[in-house]
C-alpha cells in the first residue's frame, strides 16, 4: 500500500455535545504506518460502547483529528514484517487498543496479539457488536473469578440487557455450572435479559430485597457496572468470601463496608493487556478465537440489536445518541 495513501475517517477535534455536529466530523487523514506486529483492516463495521461515548465527550481540544472507536470487525489489508498469526483478505475481529487512533475508520493499525478470525457465521455487522463487551465478561470471569466448567454457585450481573451483561450472562451459562440472576427494570430489557439465559431477572431498584429473596443464602459472584451507592447493599446480599468484579470508576468509592464478609473486589479494565503490552497480550486472540468458534457452534449468539447502515459522522452521532440514552438494550452497530 503506498505510504501517501490517505482514508476517510470519523474523528472528533474537542468534546462536545452529541448534538453538536463538530462532535464528530468526517475526516481524511494518512492510512496508519504499521508497527511489526501490526494489522491493517479493512474496517466493515463498528459497535459503540460506553467507553465510546465518555471518551468522545470528555476529550481536550486537538488540532489533529482524534479517531475514536474500538469494536470492529473487516478484513485483513497487509501485515507487519513480523505478522504471524493472519494473511491478507482474512476476515478479523478485534477490540483495539486505547492508546491508538480507533475503529472509526477506512483502515485501522492494531496488533495481531488481540485480533482474532470473526466468526463466519455472522455478518460483519452482527460481529462487531461483540469483542470489547466479550473480553470485559471473559476477563470477569475466568480471570478474576477464576470460575471454571465446574465452578457452582450464584452469579448476579447488574445491568444484565447491557453489552457486557448480556454476553457475560451467555458465557456463564455456557461454560459454568453457575445460577445466574440479572438485573433489569424495564419490561422488554428483562425479557432480553431471559433470552440471553438468565435463570432470574430482579430489578435493580430493589436489589437488596430481591436478591436476598432470589438467593437467600447469598451472591457468590457479583458483577457490578453501576456502583455508585451500591457498596452497602452489596456487602448485604453477598455470601462471605465472595467475590465482585466492577468496571465503573464511581467517585470516592469505599469499599470498608465489604471487610466483615472478607469479600474480594476485582477490577476489570479489558485494555490492561493492550496498554502495558503484558506477556499474556495474546490471551485476548485466544478467548475471541474461543469465542467465535462458540458462536459458529450456536452456543452463543450476536447480542447486536440495532444496526445503521451509514459509516458516516452522521451515522455514529445517531449511534452515540442511541448508547447516551441509557435505554439500550443490547448494543447498536455501524457498518459500510
């Protein structure tokens, strides 16, 4: 590929409202250079997440475009000298890495080491919907659960018809012998918090009653997106020794209430690996390798329920409004 050869882009320049246009701008920029054990892909699709959206609106003022995105799935441009693991024209699917420019894009530059063949089944589009949200619930739970085929006990997963909720809901049922009890209010986020696998769906609003009445001799395992003022309850509804995992930042966070249990706090931040190029980097290929072998077995399915056809700024501005809403259920994909 010719080193001049620019692509068009999605950037953003400050953070702004999504409402403001210049919140996310169209752009042509370089094709990324590729590092040795880079990928180029060739973006198809997108997915927004949470993460997406905080970075876009919380960004400092730049004078170079700032290419945001992580979820992606394409194919396989060209490969770094020291590419092993693809060849041009496979199809990929990859989470990215914080501290490079994003999905957002024609072309994307990310390492081999956390990209994976998609699985052949799904659409690019359906595809893209899974990788970030697949990793935080994998981490979660066979890293800092350590939770095995064989592992028993009483999972919670709050905000079960989120991203991460409904696929780690789906592994856990899979590849655990666990109860698995969400939380969900609204009438159509519970009956998709049933139709990933949940055993029960409680609502969030009355969690200390409902949890303790859906396992009254407490949670083993708690997953906690949303943990601003649910310490207290917390260390209420679950069993002594056990464990939570959170992937929220709440501000003056204290944890003292979860000591008389000896209750184990966990933090789950998927670009750990990618950021400190840790020797287990590759670990991430793996379990999206595992992972779309088990979505081509029909053991687990895209959790993708809203797709925009339009790789356009206009078309991730409606894509951020849509996960800004906070009523998503299941998550939104962009694709060419």
């Amino acid at each position: 590929m010719d080193d001049m050869a620019s692509m068009t882009a999605v950037a953003s320049f400050a953070g702004l409202p999504i409402e403001d246009p210049n919140s996310l701008v169209d752009v042509r920029t370089p094709v990324p250079e590729l590092r040795p054990r880079d990928v180029l892909v060739r973006v198809m699709a997108v997915s927004v997440n949470p993460v997406d959206v905080k970075t876009r609106a919380t960004l400092p003022k730049s004078d170079t475009p700032v290419i945001l995105g992580f979820d992606a799935a394409g194919t396989v441009e060209a490969v770094g000298a020291q590419v092993s693991s693809f060849a041009v024209g496979d199809e990929v699917w990859y989470a990215g890495d914080i501290g490079r420019q994003g999905s957002n894009a024609e072309f994307e530059a990310v390492d081999e080491r956390i990209v994976a063949r998609k699985p052949t089944t799904l659409s690019f589009a359906d595809a893209a919907a899974l990788p970030l949200t697949t990793i935080t619930a994998w981490e979660a739970l066979f890293d800092r659960f350590e939770l095995t085929e064989n592992s028993q006990g009483t999972l919670l997963v709050l905000g079960a018809a989120g991203g991460v909720g409904s696929i780690l809901i789906q592994l856990a049922r899979a590849l655990t012998k666990l109860k698995v009890i969400g939380t969900a209010s609204r009438d159509d986020s519970r009956r998709w918090a049933t139709s990933m696998g949940a055993d029960d769906v409680i609502d969030h609003h009355h969690l200390r009653e409902e949890a303790l009445a859906a396992a009254p001799d407490g949670i083993d395992y708690l997953f906690s997106p949303h943990t601003a003022g649910n310490v207290e309850t917390y260390a209420a509804i679950m069993r002594p020794f056990g464990h939570i995992t959170a992937i929220d930042e709440p501000p003056n966070l204290n944890l003292l209430p979860l000591k008389d249990k000896s209750i184990t706090w966990h933090w789950e931040f998927m670009f750990t690996r990618s950021k400190f190029e840790t020797p287990d980097m590759v670990e991430q290929q793996r379990l999206l390798t595992r992972t779309a072998q088990l979505v081509d077995d029909g053991v687990l399915r895209t959790t993708a329920t809203r797709t925009i056809d339009d790789f356009t700024a206009h078309g991730l501005r409606e894509a951020h409004e849509a996960v800004e809403s906070g009523r998503m259920t299941g998550k939104v994909t962009v694709h060419r």
